[in-house]
C-alpha cells in the first residue's frame, strides 16, 4: 500500500496519520496510543525544539518541528476518532484565539507598547478563564509543568491581583530567612523539614528571579550547561594525564574547576 501523496504537505501528513492509525492495516503501534500514552512524548519533543534552538542548528530546529507538529496531528486524530474534535477545530481555535487576545492587529484598540499588550493579554486570558468555568486564579496552571516554571506562572498570576513584594530587595530578604531555616533543619536532622525548607528556598529563588526579570528555568537550564562545560574540561585534563577522577584529591579538583571558570569567562563575547 502506498503512502498518500496530497501536494498540500499538511493533508499528506493528516492522511498519513489517518493511515497509521487504521485498526485494520495500521500500525499496531500507532493505533494502541492514547492522549496519556503520547503526552510524554509531545513534552519531550517540546523540549527538543528549545534543545535545536539554543544550539543555532537551524536543520535540527525544522525537524524537530516537524516532530512537534506530529504531536499536535497525532493527538488530534485520537481525538476525531473518538467524536471530540478534530485537527481543523484545533487550528481554527488557535486562530480565533490570536485575533481576539491581538485587538491592537486586528481589531479597534490603538495601544501597541509591550506593557499595555501585556495588561490586554492577562485580561483576555481571565476572561476566557471565565468563560471555561475556571474561577480559581491558579486552577488552570498545569500540573505537568516543570516546576521552575509552574513556580514563576503562580507568582506572576498571584502578582497580577497585588500578592507581591514591590521590589528584589524584599525578596532578597526573604531569601536570607529561608535559607536561615534550611539551617535549622539541618541541625535538626529532620529529613522531612529539610525538604520542606529546600522548597521554600527554591520558591523563594523563582521569585527573586521574576522580579529581576530573569526566565528561572532558562536561568537554570544556562546554569547546567555552564556546569557541564566546566566538568568536562576537568574529566579531559585528568584524562590527559592519565589520573582517575574519583581517586583525585577534591582540593585539585578545585584547581581544575577554577581553570576551567577562567576560560569559560574569557570566551564571554
């Protein structure tokens, strides 16, 4: 059986999956998934676009789309075949979403600086929030978030009605406590409040970064990366010398790592 051969790569690409998922000459594969069973997988090619566009790889960023895409086809055809809605209904929905949260494009309003679209957008998103039933101000924050970023969407969304500190300098403070209090667990021996402690300081940390405008996830994510730069210098200067790395004194492992900032800095444009 042949594959379909729209000219619209689109329908083609609807048409394959239709095909993929047939019961009776599908792919036994593709026909057993389900929205719970494909979400990791839309997560995980969520974060392989981000992955291609760090790295500039530019042929890595379409074909990671291009997998993205296939989530968005696969999960709507789960959908069609079970009555619910199907892949047209969900570009039409995007759609008439972007028109109606853009009024300064396609509509009357006259307002096009960043902070007063800003102010339209949240305003938009409460009312559709309305509109769905969803009254809590954070009931509609996904769960599955990685929690950096679900900590910065429920300080931003509490920031939007006053639950705020109005500067860094008061969150700053508030770090200093919590970090006071991971200190105490500690010398408690608690394991549980230690954990507890830790969390409240990371929150604390997410905070501080969003009033400094800082993205605490992308921060994160940097912050690993430079880890990683660093580390690996280290695994090669000890490789080159033929030493094993568990067996080096950590006070030369030091020394490793302090040569290895001092190069990272100097690349730095």
């Amino acid at each position: 059986m042949t594959a379909p051969d729209h000219t619209d790569p689109l329908q083609r690409l609807l048409a394959i999956m239709a095909r993929l998922r047939d019961p009776e000459t599908g792919c036994p594969w593709d026909v057993e998934q389900t929205f719970e069973t494909i979400s990791p997988y839309t997560i995980e090619e969520a974060y392989e676009v981000d992955d291609a566009i760090r790295r500039g790889d530019t042929d890595a960023i379409r074909d990671e789309l291009g997998d993205l895409l296939l989530q968005v086809v696969f999960q709507s055809r789960i959908a069609e075949e079970a009555g619910l809605f199907n892949f047209d209904e969900v570009a039409a929905a995007i759609a008439d979403k972007m028109v109606r949260r853009h009024p300064h494009v396609f509509g009357d309003a006259q307002e096009r600086d960043i902070d007063t679209q800003s102010a339209s957008w949240e305003v938009q998103k409460a009312a559709e929030r309305r509109e769905k039933d969803i009254h809590g101000l954070l009931d509609d924050i996904p769960l599955a978030l990685p929690a950096l970023k679900r900590a910065q969407k429920l300080q931003k969304r509490a920031g939007n009605v006053g639950f705020d500190w109005p500067d860094p300098e008061r969150v700053l403070a508030k770090v200093e406590e919590e970090l006071e209090e991971v200190r105490e667990a500690m010398a408690a021996g608690n394991a549980a409040d230690i954990q507890e402690e830790i969390g409240d300081l990371l929150f604390v940390c997410v905070n501080l970064s969003r009033k400094l405008k800082v993205n605490a996830e992308e921060a994160t994510r940097d912050a690993n990366a430079k880890f990683e730069r660093r580390f690996r210098h280290i695994e090669a200067r000890l490789k080159a010398v033929g030493k094993d790395m568990a067996a080096t004194p950590l006070d030369e492992l030091e020394t490793l790592w302090d040569e290895a900032k001092v190069i990272d800095k100097a690349g730095k444009p």
